[in-house]
C-alpha cells in the first residue's frame, strides 16, 4: 500500500491526507458509536480536481471509498464496513459558498458546506433554504443530498432531492460530472443528478451543488395542541389543510409518553394539558392576515371538537419554547439509555392500526420495553423508536423486524428520511421485491463496475461480480 | 410479421390492437405534423397485464415500443421514426382515476388520464394538482411524467417530477416494477422511479402513479403590467419575491411584438399601455390578506418606477381575460405560417444579453424572419419562437443552431420543458459535454439492451451494440 499512500499524499498534499490512528479514529465512527470499521486512511481533498486525482488512485489500486460529510448520519453510511480495503473521503475541507442569487434565487455551495452555514447566507439575502434538521449544525450539503435528508418542513416545501437543481459529482474512474446549472428548469434528457439523490455515495461522490431558494415568510404562528387519540390528530391535519393548506409548515406529532420523557429527563415544562398525543403546528406565511388565519382555524378546530387542549405562542420566544418541546425528544430518549430507531412511513389511514399492532406485538414480545414515538405526522413519518435501558430486555432482538414487517404489510417504508446505509440494508433486502432490488443493483453494475464507491451501503452490492 | 400480430391480437383482444391504416394515422403523426413515421400497429393495451405481456412479445420478436400519450408533445417523442420495426403503445384506454385521499393529499391514476381530469378530480375534494399547461385537455399523465412537463406554475410548485411519488412501470423485457406507494418520504436505498421521469420512455413505460396534491390556494389576483425593458422585468420579480414571493404562482412574460400578434390575428384587446414587454402576474393564497398584499406590492412597483402601465384583475372574468392573452400567444404564431420553436431557459441575469445576441443574429442570418418571444420568467423559461411565414426566408436553417449556440454560451439549457424527443436530439448531442452524454447511454444500454424503448428519443440510441 506504499506506493499507493505515497500517490495520495502527492496528490493532496499534507493537509489532505491523514494517517495518524488518533487524527483519523473520529471519522471511523458513527456519532452514535453503533458502526466502526478501519481505513487505509482519511482523504481530505482541497477541491474537486484533487478528488478526482484521489477518485482515480483508488480506483487504480482496487481500494475502496468512503465519502463522509459532516458524519450526523443515523443509518452508518459514511463509516467503513472493512469489506477489503477501503478509505474515508471527507468531504470537511471543501465548504465554499458561492454569492447566491436572490431573484435567480439560487446558490452554489461545495459539498462540504455546513447546512446551517448555507442557511444564514440564503436568509442573508432575503431568502430561505428551508431544510431543518436537528443536525444542521454540523452536516454538509453534500450529505444532505446523497441522503436525500428530509426533516421538520418537508410537508411543504420536500426533500433534499427537491432544492438540488445541479450537482457536481466525481464518478468511480474519477471523471468529474459538471452539471452545475442554476436553472430552474432544465429538461434536456435523461436527468443524471436524481442517480446521485439518496443514493448514499453509492454512484459518486457529490463534491459541490446549485441549490434552489425559496422566498422567506415574515411571518410565522406556532401553537402547541393535545388531542384524545391519532384519528383526531388526522383529522386536525384534514382541517388545517382545508382552510390554511398552503401555510402549514410543520405538523409534528409527539406522544404523551415522548413528552412526559422530555418534562422528566430534560427539564422542560409542557404549557398544555394531555392527550393522548400532542401536536406542534407551525404555519409560516408573508401575508400579514397569517395570525388572524390561525387563531380562526384553531376556533374551527376546538369547535369541532378536535382538540382537547392547546396554547398558540404570542411571541417569537414562546414559539421557541414550543419548538424545545420538539427538539427534546431525542436528547430525552437518549437519556434512557439503549434504544432502536425505526424511521418509518405509512399512509395516514393506515396508522392507528399499524400503530395498535406495534403496541400489541411489542406487549407479547419485549414487555420491557417502552415505545417513544413521535414524528412529521404531516408527512405520513413517524419515529416509533423502542427504549431499552442499560440492558437490553429480553426479546430486544426481535423488535426491528417486527415493526418492519408491519410496515411492509401496511404499505409503508421502512426508512423515511434517514437512509438505508449499512443499518437498514438487510431489512430493506428482505422487504423489498426483486425487481425494485435487480434495478437498484444493475444501475450499481453500470456505473461502478469495480464497486468502489461507498460498497454495502444503500445498495446491497459488496464486491465487483466474480 | 405474422405469428406477432397473432400474438398481439389474442393478448390484447380486438379493442387492443388496431392495424387499419386509416385507424392508425393520428397515432404515425404528432400533432405539430413536423413528424411522421411507419408502424406495424397500434396497442392499445387496457390494463398493466396487457401492457407488460405486449412489451414481452415484442421483445421475443425484436419490434420496439413507441409510447405514446395524449400525442400533445412538442418534440417529437411519441411519433415513430421508422428505424427497424416498431409499434405505438397508445395508454388512452388505461384512464382509470382512484378516489383521492384529501388529508393524504394523493391520488393514484392511471398513465392514460388526461390532466385536466385529474385536476378536476383533486379540485373536487378541495386539492389541487397545479401541473397547467396548454394542451391539459388532452395530455395524459403518463406522458405528463415521462416528459416531466413543466407550464406555468413551475416557479411555485416544480415539474412534474415533484408531483410523482410513485410509478407503476413495464421493464423494456415486460417486467412490471411496483412503485406504487402513496407516501411523502421514501428514502429506502435508490429511487428507481427518477429513471422514469423525463427520459420520455426511453427506460420503459409509465403505466400508473400516485400523484401529490396540494392545497388548495381559495383567493387568487391576477395583474398584467408593462415595463420598459427587461432588467425592469427582472427587478418587478425580485420585488415581488421579496414582498409576497411564497404567495407568486405565475410571472409570465409577453413581448410587446407577441402581444400585438395576439390582438391583430386572434381579436383580443390589450388593456395594458405598451411596454417592451408585459408581465402576467398572478398570486393565490388561502388566506384573505392577499389582495391588500398584491395592490401594495403594486403600489410599491409602481412607487419604484419598475411599471409603466398595468391593471388589476378586479373580478374572476377579469382575470380569465387577462389570462386569455398569454393563451393566445401560441395560437396567434400558428396563425402567421411556419415557426421555429425553442424552448430555452438561462440564468436571469445572462437573459439581457442573450436576446440582445439572438436580435443582432438573427438580424444578420434571417432579417425576414421574426420573433416571437414569451415564456415563464420565473422560472428563466423563455419560449424564443422565430416566425418564418409560409415561405421560410433565407438563412432560416441556420436559426435554431444560433439560438442554441448563444444559450450554451449562456450556460442555459436548449430544453426547459419541452424535452428533447426527435426534435433536439442532435443539438443537445453536439452542446453536451462527454461526461453527460456517457451516463444517459450507459444507463440506456444497462436497462434496455436491446433497445427497444423509444429508439433514438432523448438518448442517442438508436440500436443494440454491434
């Protein structure tokens, strides 16, 4: 491997590559410290042309990449798997942010720009990028993209997949694919971006994008609401639809139990009476009729008999408080010790029923344990993550499966936002048709024919074909 | 040929297959008549079984499969090109609409539905699918999709690709790939379904989708404004971006020269003194704040001496009437002979020069011929049409070549959203970079070896590998 680690450290220079086991230990784990595995070492290129040059020496000497961005994922896609010899290509380095566009309402951002950075730049201009994460803080665009990250507005405004209008990729030989046009409409034939869209780094590596804005909205409204049971809930979401559709920019469900977690493990005050679950809707809007709007639905919706109990913030810090509520609930979760995250999606008619089998079925299977759900219920994705303790109780190993199952039987997903990575793979494997396998691994075939890019992640393919 | 038409006929039944010539002629012609081509039949296929075991027998005997839709496009793409034997797949019978589930805001549709039915569907359960175009009276969805149509909302909510969250597709080898599932987020490994949106069958035949719906939006305002040139134009979006952009559902643009085409060959009025170019502006909201909101941003327009003239639509007539202008356009240019039609789109601030380009060259080139220039401003969408007259001038042959060299020098696209069909084929084979034209044709051979799906449409491939 000398010759190969002498190529790299010619090609990217002292900055760019690391093979100090201390320097490199953070970018061979998952922040959760669920998956780890080893590298030949941690590229970390300065700009497109040196991962090209970095692309090809791997490609030459049989080694295997991994891309990682701001390494927040929760599925273990940009940690190694040591499947043959691979190395970790951080993407940390490259985080430029072009001057956006405010009425061509566009920017171009390298990959390993950090959301939030992007963000404060767009809102600098009058604009929004409007994809809220818990960990925008640290990932990157590029990350974002491959996985295709979802969050707390994608209800109104989509995935990731909808603000990438041009990527800039670096394919398994190391040609680079410029396709950074800020157009807004561009149907010139087959579009070979979406390839690269949740795809995992499985296809290429994305190394910089043209990013759609969206206007921003002066205003928001964000209330606080318990309702008896989900049927209920649904309903609040038909109701919110019907009147002030187009404004609803969360609808995000959170379950008693999830609360009661966030008052007693993170200290944080719920303002509203129980129900059953509770919902945090926030409406958004640059019409100055916005909180009119709102306090009128939620008389229509307390008229109707929809909700039991409910508080609507009068100030920007109220509104923040609520949104704590929210953002609690994983920190409160990981307070419990142990715990299996399922990220799921379903249709909304199908819900109360799938959820009452999981009750049922985790009752008979693992009694120890405790559901802790909450969710985008305004998107059909619910987070029925299953608390275990210290010490996982009997019967733990059998939960996944149980909740995939029931998803796959009420047509739903069983990774909604976070991805499949190395986590999901096996389950999406034993869910999934053959045909919808077949066309995932023939397009992996095609374009990595020595499967160097990213193997075992998203795509169940480890290894070029013997 | 003869054991193949047997086959067809008992698979698809007498309804299914039709070989009349005179029965077939709609089917050989798109409806511009600039393309014609010889086919052995037209299917007629009425369910997926029927399609997946046609496409099956053509595989075995080596025919390939033109789909068509409503016939509508405007590139050629579902017309025969008499390369080796082929047939039409006409989806017109599979038309099926299912129940829309309004708080799910989906509707799953067969290819064969005609757009503005299914808009009429959604609108009927208080949703909305804004996909608007022209020939919505006639277009299918299966064609909407494979084509990934654009029209004149796209500027607030996307192609049609947004609206796609599942498709049901026939395999080049008849295989049926199930992606039928109502949900917002699925982020389960690769999304097959991107292969199928906008590569205008090349990959294989949309058969059914789920589609998104919307809110929808119960208050609209409609203005149409005259400005004195185009950064004017320019600034009037930003500004109305900056002020109401979330509510913008249409910012079309109008030259002074195609407005007075609409008046003296279609009979309308403008009410609207002359600028260089109009503007049609239209904004909706649920919420009531929208008028006061559109006249301010009026008020503040014409405060800032961006506008010369404009009226307020001040009824639903009113609006219909101001719309009836720029629906006029495209008829008004079929009435003044033969044209040339591009359908370009650049970043807005390259959109001055560019047409300054396009004048001065044309001027030199072609001084007979005119030009005809509207399209979809916020999305950076021009339609620049030349009209030829009955009699094409001299130097008409080499228009379409300058338009499109100016474009790519402008770092735009020679296809918003028309695709590339027949029509551009050519042209977007000499302006794309290698690196593009290599991935269309990989995936082409990957999925499609034989080559059988729409040959020589939006992918240069014509047959399989020697």
């Amino acid at each position: 491997m000398k010759p190969f680690l002498d190529g790299l450290s010619q090609c990217l220079g002292p900055a760019g590559l690391v093979t100090d086991p201390a320097e490199m230990a953070p970018h061979l784990t998952d922040w959760r410290r669920m998956f780890s595995g080893p590298a030949l070492a941690v590229l970390r290129p300065g700009s497109t042309d040196q991962v090209s040059a970095a692309v090809r020496l791997c490609a030459q000497h049989g080694v295997a990449i991994v891309p990682q961005g701001g390494n927040t994922g929760l599925a273990g896609g940009a940690t190694p798997m040591g499947t043959g010899p691979q190395v970790v290509l951080s993407l940390a380095r490259m985080t430029a942010i072009g001057t956006p566009d405010p009425i061509g309402m566009v920017v171009e951002v390298q990959a390993g720009a950090i959301l939030q950075r992007v963000k404060e730049v767009a809102a600098g201009c009058g604009r929004q990028l409007p994809i809220s994460l818990a960990a925008e803080g640290s990932a990157t665009i590029g990350g974002v993209i491959s996985t295709n990250a979802g969050g707390l507005n994608v209800l109104r405004y989509g995935m990731a997949r909808d603000f990438a209008l041009g990527l800039e990729v670096v394919l398994p030989d190391g040609t680079v694919a410029n396709g950074l046009k800020p157009l807004r409409k561009d149907n010139a034939g087959f579009d070979w971006k979406h390839l690269f869209i949740g795809s995992e780094g499985a296809f290429g590596i994305v190394t910089a994008a043209v990013l759609r804005l969206t206007p921003a909205t002066r205003h928001r409204s964000v209330a606080l609401l318990s309702v008896q049971d989900l049927p209920a809930a649904i309903r609040l979401l038909g109701l919110f639809q019907d009147r002030i559709g187009e404004t609803l920019s969360a609808f995000e469900l959170i379950s008693a139990e999830a609360m009661r977690l966030v008052e007693t493990r993170c200290g944080l005050a719920c303002p509203v009476a129980d129900g059953a679950w509770f919902l945090l809707v926030e409406v958004a809007s640059s019409l100055d009729g916005l909180a009119g709007a709102m306090e009128a639905t939620l008389e229509a919706a307390f008229g109707a008999g929809l909700v039991q109990d409910g508080t609507l913030a009068a100030s920007e810090q109220q509104a923040q408080s609520l949104w704590a509520l929210r953002e609690h609930v994983t920190e409160a979760e990981s307070r419990c010790g142990k715990s299996l995250k399922h990220d799921v999606s379903l249709p909304l008619r199908r819900m109360e029923a799938f959820l009452d089998s999981v009750r049922a079925r985790l009752a008979e299977l693992a009694p120890a344990a405790r559901l802790n759900i909450f969710g985008h219920l305004g998107d059909g994705n619910l987070h029925v993550n299953v608390i275990l303790g210290e010490t996982p109780p009997a019967g733990a190993s059998g939960i996944t499966a149980m909740v995939h199952d029931l998803i796959a039987e009420a047509g739903g997903s069983i990774s909604a936002e976070h991805g499949l990575g190395q986590y999901r793979l096996d389950e999406w494997c034993r869910l999934t048709p053959r045909t919808g396998r077949d066309l995932a691994i023939g397009i992996k075939r095609a374009i990595d024919p020595n499967c160097l890019m990213n193997p075992g992640k998203a795509i169940p393919v480890f290894s070029p074909p013997k």
